[in-house]
C-alpha cells in the first residue's frame, strides 16, 4: 500500500516577527524497507532552501526567510511505501544483558557515537532498574531487547506532552510516565548501558487496524522510536511505546544519536517579549493511488 503523509505544522504570533534560519527533517531517505514516491514542500512565507545531508546521513533543507509574518506554516506531504524491516533473527542471550554483544573492531569504530552514554545517572536509578530486569531474565520472549521494550512498555503510562524537548530517562523512570519520545531515550540509554548501540528514530506511526485502535501512541502526531545494532542483523527497530518491533507500521524520517538531533522542525525568530502564541501539528496519514503508466 502506498501511504500519503501531511505533516503540517504552524506557529503563531502575535505580531509580525523575523524569522532566523529553521532546519527541517522532513525527508526520509530511500532504502529496502522504505521507498519515497514523491514529496512537497511548502511554507509561508516564502523560504529560500538550501539542502544538505548531516552528520547522519538524514537529509535536512535549511530554510530563511526576508519576509516578516504573525504565522509560520509549514507543510510536508510525502508519498511513500513501507517494506518489512529487518528482524531480529540473531540469538541474543541472557549472559548479554551483563556482557553486551559483540561488535567487530570495524563495526565498533564506527558505532561508537551510539554507545555512549549521554544520560547522566550519578545515583543510579537507570542501574538499578536494569538489576530488576536483568533478574527476571528467561520469563520473558526470549530475545532481550524485545523484552526490555516491553518492560518499559508494560512499566510506563503514555501521556501526550506538547512542551518540546524530552525527558530525563530518571524522570521518565520516576514519574512512571511519558511521551513516546520519552519511551524511546529510555529504552535506548538502557539498551546502551547494557552495551548495545542504540539511537533515536524519528517519524510517524500508521495504525493498519480497521478499527484504527490498536496503538497506544496519539493519532494526528509524529511519533519516535529506537535502532538497536544487532550484529548479524543490523539496524532492528523497537518502539516501546507500542511494544512493537520491526514493524511496517513505523513510517522513519530521521535518526540520531541524541533527541535534539532529530527535531522535525527547529528555528528562531525575533521579535517582542510575549509575541509567541502557540505551535500546532497535525499528521495525516492515508493510503494514496499509484501513478498511473
């Protein structure tokens, strides 16, 4: 099935502000599992983009503006098709949960990044919840990345949050709540703490059920997920939020080795104290028709 996404998202003010230059993360790349039929890209007022590929490999546009404006649109439409992903096919067991998996020299060159811990934890929470999962090792699936996501899964209560940025994975831990990003960067500085690469996935979520209910994550959002390295496998896909993995569902735009390196949108503008109003997204997701030959 072809699917067609529109992705818009609007800033208000309450006067006509300038605009600084905005980076947008809004085009997926290629590949076996995801291919890109056609996209669109409007905004007003008018933008002059410059394109570039960064430090990921995601593609990224550059917009500025010279026109002053009380609201910032900007509308991404995308048609694209999910293929499956890759599985995690290769035995993980239970002795990694202490000793990690095993990257190559080569391999571990360049997965480095991912590696590293980036969550400060002077007193411990994230170890300690890691030595209650790691004792309950064997009643689970059998595979222990998809059993972490669904202990987080089974751990936290999804909650919407409209603020920008993401938790703390010892507040998200502590409040036993969060947003999917939230879900997300702790199973990821867990998954790292147990010696696996892991990084930050960002995109939108199709519900293939007739009843378009069978996820947990809110409709009409973008959602973010996780890449685990899995030697043998490679990049697996595992989205705690929903207790998915490698799923045709996950739609991907971008990945990072941080959250706020993955921002769909992320700008500046100049303008009186006070002048900002409110920001508003909506995600749209239906199946599109084939080009006719």
């Amino acid at each position: 099935m072809l699917l067609r996404i529109r992705h818009a998202t609007t800033y208000r003010y309450a006067q006509p502000v300038a605009f600084g230059p905005h980076r947008l993360m809004l085009r997926p790349r290629d590949s076996f599992d995801l291919r890109v039929f056609d996209t669109a890209l409007s905004i007003s007022p008018h933008a002059h983009l410059t394109w570039m590929h960064d430090a990921y490999g995601n593609p990224v546009a550059i917009a500025n503006f010279k026109a002053e404006a009380d609201t910032l649109e900007i509308v991404s439409i995308l048609t694209l098709q999910r293929f499956g992903s890759a599985l995690p096919r290769t035995e993980i067991k239970p002795g990694a949960a202490l000793t990690g998996v095993v990257y190559s020299e080569n391999e571990r060159a360049v997965l480095q990044p991912f590696l590293m811990l980036a969550s400060a934890d002077p007193d411990k929470h994230l170890d300690h919840w890691l030595a209650d999962f790691r004792a309950r090792i064997g009643q689970g699936s059998g595979h222990l990345l998809r059993d972490l996501a669904h202990a987080i899964h089974d751990a936290l209560s999804y909650a919407v949050r409209f603020d920008e940025g993401t938790q703390h994975p010892v507040d998200t831990l502590e409040s036993a709540s969060g947003s999917c990003r939230d879900y997300a960067w702790l199973f990821i500085e867990l998954a790292r703490r147990m010696g696996f690469a892991a990084r930050f996935v960002t995109g939108y979520i199709h519900d293939r059920s007739l009843e378009a209910s069978s996820l947990i994550s809110a409709v009409g959002l973008t959602h973010a997920w996780a890449d685990v390295f899995i030697p043998g496998d490679g990049w697996v896909e595992f989205d705690p939020t929903n207790d998915l993995v490698a799923d045709r569902q996950l739609l991907r735009v971008a990945v990072a080795r941080v959250p706020e390196d993955a921002s769909a949108v992320a700008g500046s503008f100049v303008g009186p104290a006070g002048s900002f109003l409110g920001l508003s997204v909506g995600v749209a997701i239906e199946p599109a028709q084939a080009a006719q030959p």
